[in-house]
C-alpha cells in the first residue's frame, strides 16, 4: 500500500533533482506522483516547472492547465501563469503567452 509517507519521500527527492539541474529525473518522479496523486496541486506545479526546465514546454503547459482546472481561485497559483505563459513562448503561441501574462498582471493587481 502507498503511503504518504513515501510520496513526500519522491517530492524532496524531485525537489533535489530540480537544485542539482536535473529536470529530467524530477519530471520522472513527478509524473509518477501526480498519478498516485492527481488532486494535490502542489505535484502539478512542480511538474510545470521541471517540465519547462527540461524544455518539455507541452507537458510544462499541460501541467499548468491541470493546476488552474484544480484550483482556479486560489491566489498562490497567480505564478503558474508566468509558467504557463513560458511554455507557450516556446510552443510558438505568442498571442495565448501575452493572454496569461495579462491573466497574471490582472491577478497581481487585484491581489490585497
């Protein structure tokens, strides 16, 4: 049985892999984790993240979608916009990337 325990265990160790510029190998353990774990938004973000380090900017997008559908309104997600803007940079999408950059501004700007 899964525990908790060894899921927090693969998180550090992807967080790890991401300090030592190992995007790769964190990608690896964050796909298994966001399987094992698809509501924690934490694992998407990470995911995003490592995906665009790892210049994978279609996983990096779909990653950040998965995260925006979880929790839309939540505010600490104003980031994933940047990342999500990133990765349709690179995707070729300028037009969608200036749309979640202006979702990020707007964000900010109504933030307290």
């Amino acid at each position: 049985m899964w525990s908790q325990e060894r899921t927090q265990v693969l998180r550090v160790l992807a967080e790890v892999y991401l300090e030592q510029e190992r995007p790769a190998d964190a990608r690896v353990l964050l796909r298994a984790l966001a399987r094992l774990a698809p509501e924690d938004a934490g694992v998407w973000r990470a995911l995003s993240y490592a995906s665009l380090r790892a210049q994978v900017p279609e996983d990096a997008l779909n990653a950040a979608d998965t995260l925006l559908r979880l929790e839309t309104a939540n505010p600490d997600n104003a980031p994933i916009l940047l990342l999500r803007a990133q990765a349709l940079r690179a995707l070729g999408r300028a037009a969608e990337a200036q749309d979640s950059l202006n979702r990020y501004l707007q964000w900010r700007s109504d933030a307290p």
